[in-house]
C-alpha cells in the first residue's frame, strides 16, 4: 500500500502534489542523497546508544519502562519534525504543514507495521497486529479528530488545540 501512495504522489498525479512556488535546488541531487545516507548512519548508531540507555533512565529517574517508551520518546524523536511543521505553518503553507505532521504516521502504518509482521514470517517470530482494545480506541479517535479539523478546509486555534 506504501508503495502505491508512493506511486500516485510520485508518478501518476504529481500535479496534485506540486507547490506553488518554483524554488531551484540549492545542492545537487547525489550531494543531497549522500548527505542523506550519512545522516542516516549517524542516527542508526546513535540509535543504539539511545535504547542503550533506556534502562538506566527509568532506573534513575524512577519512571516506568512503557511511559519512557510510548510517551518520552516518540516526543523527543519527532520533535524536528514537529518544529518543522510548525515552522511551515506559520510561513502559511498549511499543506506542507499538513504532509509533515501526517507523513510519519501514514508511512508508519503503511509501510513499517506490515513489514515487520512479514519480517516476523521470516525470522519466526509472533509480530502481530493485535492491539490492546484501548491503544485501537485512542488510534481511532485521533483519526476521527485529524479527519474532523481538515473536514472544512479552515483552521481556527481550537481545532489546532485537538
């Protein structure tokens, strides 16, 4: 399904997915690429010595191993990403905005989540997409909540608030 989103937005109907704005690149496309596997890198290692010290934090800080996971850091990971979409918005480009905040959860559920189960197949061990009743409520009232405010194509600082 990922890659048919990729598809439509890449392919098919670019049009629909083009700025206004005609801005020229400022680096080529392979500085970019590289700069982007690098940075990659760089992230995957400090990755490992972030789950690393996972232990020691809630240790010392008294804090719960699933509060650190589900709540501090998914927080302090996308906290670029929600700077950025911030950033945008208030440059009044409400669709960038809009791709940003909505771009990791759409690729999350998408593209990770099946790709685990099937690497799951794999290695042969149970990934499933079982989830307890209460995290499949909170899923579907932050999707009937997100659907709610771009319903009407107009913004007011309640509906940001949600």
């Amino acid at each position: 399904m990922y890659g048919l989103l990729l598809w439509f937005q890449l392919k098919t109907h670019v049009n629909l997915f083009q700025g206004d704005d005609d801005t020229l690149a400022l680096i080529p496309f392979s500085w970019a690429l590289t700069g982007l596997v690098v940075i990659t890198a760089i992230v995957t290692i400090l990755s490992e010595f972030l789950v690393g010290s996972i232990d020691g934090f809630c240790t010392e800080f008294n804090l719960g191993r699933s509060f650190v996971g589900l709540i501090i850091l998914p927080v302090v990971g996308n906290a670029v990403e929600h700077i950025s979409a911030v950033s945008v918005a208030m440059k009044d480009k409400m669709d960038l905005a809009l791709g940003v905040a909505l771009g990791s959860s759409v690729q999350i559920a998408l593209f990770v989540l099946p790709l685990t189960v099937v690497i799951g197949w794999f290695t042969g061990r149970e990934m499933t997409m079982k989830f307890p009743q209460f995290e499949v409520a909170l899923y579907l009232m932050s999707v009937i909540i997100v659907s709610m405010c771009l319903s009407n194509a107009r913004s007011n600082w309640l509906e940001g608030s949600l």
